[in-house]
C-alpha cells in the first residue's frame, strides 16, 4: 500500500520482495495492482490475461472500478496492448464507456513472458494525473510482473520435473519387478495410464513384424472396440511400422480422430541396437496438460531396458533349464513292484546352473541304488561336478560298489582335485524282502529322507555323516528303513526343506509333513511334481534349486 507513510520506492522494493512468495498469478494479481490504485490520480486498475494461441482476453482482475458489464469489459479489450511495446495513452471522448466510471484517460501497457500467457494493465486515470509519472510506475510494475511470471514459470517447471522423474522413477520399479517380457510389456502400458496417457498400445517385435502384445484405455469398451475394426487396427499398425522407419512420431487432431483420439503419439522401443516394438499413445487431454516429447522418449527408453532385461533373463533361464536337463538323467528305469518318479525346479535367484542332481540305477540282482545329491554353489563349475558326482555314483552303484565306498571313492576324488565345492550325497539301496521293500539308507550330510504310509502317516527318516570334499575320510551316517506296500519314500535337496516363508519359517516345519500326507494317494510323478510346487509357492525368494525323488512299493 501506498500512503502518506510510505514512499513508491518502499512500496516497490515491498513487491520485489514479496515475488519470491508467489504461488499462482491470482495472488499476484492482488500483490501488484493495489499499489497502483494508490497512486495519486488513479481511479481504477484493470488486470487482463490474453489466450496464448490467439491473444484474446481471458481473464480480468480490478481494483478500484470493477469491470462487471460486459460493455465495459468491451471497452476495455479494445485498448488491451497484449505485446511488449511503449505504453498507450488514450483520452477518453465524454460519451466513452470507460469515461463514465470517473475517467479521463487510460494508459495502457502489455507485456509478454515466453511460453506464458501475456498481459495487459490498464490505468484509468484522472484528468489531473502525472501521465508520465504513473507510466514509468506502471513499467517498474510490469518488471516486478515479468519477473513474478519467470519465478513461477521455473518452479512450475522443476515441480513438473519433479513428478516426471517420480513417475519414471515409479515407472522403472513396477517394470523392473517381472522378469515376463509379456508382464513386463503389459506393465509398461498400465503404467503410463490414465497418469501420462489416455491409452496406450504396446507392439513388440518379433521377427520383423510389429504384433500387439497389450492394450490398456481409460475406457476399455472404447479401445476393445477400435481394435475389434479391422481397418482402424491395420491403420494402427501401420503407424507405428512408420515410427519403426522414422517417418512418424505425432499425430495431431485431423489424424488422431480416426482412432478416437486428440492425439496420438508413436515412441519406438529401443535397446542395444535393437528394435524391441512400439509404444503408441492415446492422448484426449488439452494440449497444455501434454507430456513433453522428452519425457516421451526417457519413458520409452526404460522400457526397452526393462523389456530388453525380461527377454535376456527368459533366454538366459532357457539356458539354464536346458543345461539342467543335460546333468539330470533322460528318464528313470521302470522297476517291477516300484513306482519311481521325480521332479527338479530350478530356483529364481540367481540365472546359474544349480549343483543339485539324483539318478536311480538297477543292479544285475534287481537290487535297486537311488540316489540325490548337492552340490554346493552354482555356475560352470557346479555343473561339472555335478554331472561328475552323478555319473560317479551312478556307475559305482550298478556295478554293485556299496554306498559307504560309492560315497568314499567321491569324497577322495574331491579331495585330491582341491576343490573347495562340496557336496551332500544320499543313497537308497532297495531289495525285496520278506517284511517288504527293504530300504538301507546312507548319508553324507543329505537331507533325511521321509517316508508317507499308505495310512497317512509320515516317518522323518534319519540323515546324518559329513559332506563329501571338506575331510579325508568321509563320514557317514546309515539307517535302515522298510517300505510296506502303498508306502512311499521321499528323498529331496535343501530346496525343499528349507523353502522359507515371509516369516521365515521352513517348509519342513510348517507344510511338508502336511502336503506329503495330502498327496500320498495321487500317482507318484504327480506327487513329486506337485510337493516341489508346493515348496515354490511356500517360499518367497525361490532362491534354491529343489529335486524331489520319490519310490513307491507297489502290491506285490
């Protein structure tokens, strides 16, 4: 305010401090035009905003005099100056709209802020009013304005940027999470919607050709049926093989509309020199709420990372499944009076080579050897002493070698290579007797087995001994078990038993003892199947390979 105690200059280094506080153009329309209205001679200050696109005025503030009338608010727009350029004196004929509010003249002067909306203030102005002293406080007003606007204009934009960087932040953590390229491609498109786009489809590339892989709308009926129009969706297509080949990126109103849209934006999905697919935005909003191509562009970016990462992890797990397969045996012999069967599931965690492996051999005498094995670590040189360790036993086994030597000869090998890795072994010799299918088991440090009768009961076996490959002499643990027809014998890895939950407590202690008895009746690939499944879903890191073998003494 400017009165009797305080000077212009007071009153101006007042706004130029307050600017730094200014939130919208609203509070600085009430900063800047009162000090005006104080000035001597002053009978009214109008505040008018123009349209960017056409200059037009959109917006009014006032003091002093209100602009409610609609011929006034005429009057006035015909003197607005909405462009940088000297001030504008106007001596107002008697009969004037304006002069009729107490008048004389106006002073008029329009300023303008790049990428902002422009303004105009108009001064009404007495007859006895220092014309030239009111128009240098009115430009030193318009700095202060211009200023305020750039202040506004840079914190818009860092905020802006704040939440872009959230959202591609947020972006780059909800793709990342799958390592399913089709999960991964349709998180891409749930995340961009309704937050960035109205809709938007996501093409991959296969081959070549551009498929559609997932499509996500603010109104889903909408989109189902403009992909269900054979002509709109070829056209679709099309757009984005051009995006593919350069020749396209934005599509404004005229093209759009043809999809529904006000429109339409193609980002390509790049990664490695590789061409991933297309993203393809729906945009219905006004052009002022559009995301800047920038941001177009780094969230497309991520994208391909995050879907060229899920297609490098799907190969690299073929990989590993592959090469599993390769250290396991083909299929297991069938044995007259058992049923045999068993399961492997290769953990998650780390896209390696597990060391986890079984067999089952037959001797000449029907004697039948089974065994299940671990070793430690992953990678290259766990899958060679995998299949070196099964392979050893196996062929020590039928040649009817006892476990106890089986067991030593692969610990000596072990310790005259050096190697640091070692190894949990467990063997079953099985032989028909006359109390049933008798079992002796042998363990170096393995998992005990467990035994589901055919009553539902369950049996923990007993372990025992020392892995293979830490001493000289190895250490062995033995018991004996007896298998009566419909019981079954469980042997698994550490994958299973110590499958953890949110809690941390082991599938061992919780639900093994449960799901075998559950599953005791089902044939007995299902059951091996089905109790590494349940393992799986017990756990939440799914970190360890689990291989479950299982023998079922059949009715003789």
């Amino acid at each position: 305010m400017v009165d009797g105690q305080r000077s212009w200059a007071e009153a101006l280094h007042h706004l130029w401090r307050a600017t730094g506080a200014i939130t919208d153009r609203e509070e600085l329309a009430e900063l800047v035009l009162p000090p005006l209205q104080e000035l001597p001679g002053v009978v009214a200050v109008w505040g008018l905003r123009h349209r960017v696109s056409d200059g037009a005025v959109a917006e009014y503030r006032w003091t002093g005099v209100p602009l409610e009338s609609e011929p006034d608010r005429a009057a006035a727009r015909r003197l607005a100056v909405w462009h940088d350029g000297d001030a504008v004196v106007v001596d107002l004929d008697e009969d004037h709209q304006l002069a009729r509010r107490g008048g004389h003249r106006v002073i008029a002067a329009g300023f303008e802020v790049p990428g902002e909306a422009a303004g105009t203030f108009l001064l009404l102005v007495e007859d006895s009013a220092s014309v030239e002293r009111l128009t240098v406080c009115l430009w030193q007003v318009i700095d202060v304005t211009r200023e305020a606007i750039s202040r506004l204009k840079r914190r818009r934009a860092d905020a802006d940027q704040q939440i872009r960087d959230a959202l591609l932040a947020e972006a780059s953590l909800q793709m990342d999470a799958v390592l399913d390229p089709g999960q991964t491609m349709h998180r891409v498109a749930r995340m961009t919607v309704p937050a960035i786009a109205e809709g938007c489809l996501v093409y991959s590339c296969d081959g070549g050709d551009l498929e559609l892989r997932s499509a996500v709308h603010v109104d889903m009926r909408r989109m189902a049926a403009l992909l269900a129009d054979g002509a709109a969706g070829t056209g679709l297509r099309a757009l984005a093989e051009r995006a593919v080949a350069g020749q396209v990126e934005r599509v404004d109103a005229a093209g759009a509309e043809t999809f529904g849209a006000r429109l339409l934006h193609a980002q390509v999905l790049r990664a490695r020199d590789r061409v991933l697919g297309v993203l393809l935005f729906f945009f219905d909003r006004h052009e002022s709420r559009l995301p800047h191509p920038s941001f177009l562009r780094d969230l497309a970016q991520r994208a391909a990372l995050a879907v060229d990462n899920s297609e490098m992890y799907e190969r690299r797990r073929r990989e590993v499944v592959t090469l599993q397969e390769h250290l396991l045996p083909g299929r297991l012999p069938a044995v007259p009076g058992m049923g045999v069967a068993a399961a492997y599931a290769v953990g998650d965690r780390a896209l390696d080579v597990g060391g986890d492996f079984y067999d089952l051999v037959r001797r000449a005498n029907g004697v039948v050897a089974a065994l299940i094995g671990d070793v430690c670590g992953r990678g290259a040189a766990a899958a060679a002493l995998t299949g070196m360790s099964r392979h050893t036993l196996g062929t020590l086994l039928q040649e009817g070698v006892s476990p106890a030597r089986a067991l030593g000869r692969l610990n000596s090998g072990l310790r005259r290579d050096e190697s640091w890795r070692f190894v949990t072994a467990g063997v079953a010799l099985l032989r028909e007797t006359k109390a049933g299918l008798g079992v002796q088991w042998t363990s170096a440090g393995h998992p005990a087995p467990l035994v589901v009768r055919a009553d539902g009961r369950t049996e923990s076996g007993r372990g025992g001994g020392m892995a293979l490959g830490i001493i000289d002499d190895a250490r062995l643990g033995r018991s004996r078990l007896v298998l009566a027809p419909g019981d079954t014998l469980l042997m698994f890895t550490d994958g299973l038993t110590e499958s953890r939950d949110r809690q941390g407590r082991m599938f061992e202690d919780v639900a093994l003892h449960e799901t075998a008895r559950r599953l005791r009746d089902v044939p007995v690939d299902v059951l091996v199947r089905e109790l590494s499944q349940a393992a799986k879903d017990f756990g939440t890191t799914g970190a360890d390979d689990i291989a479950v073998l299982a023998v079922r003494a059949e009715q003789r």
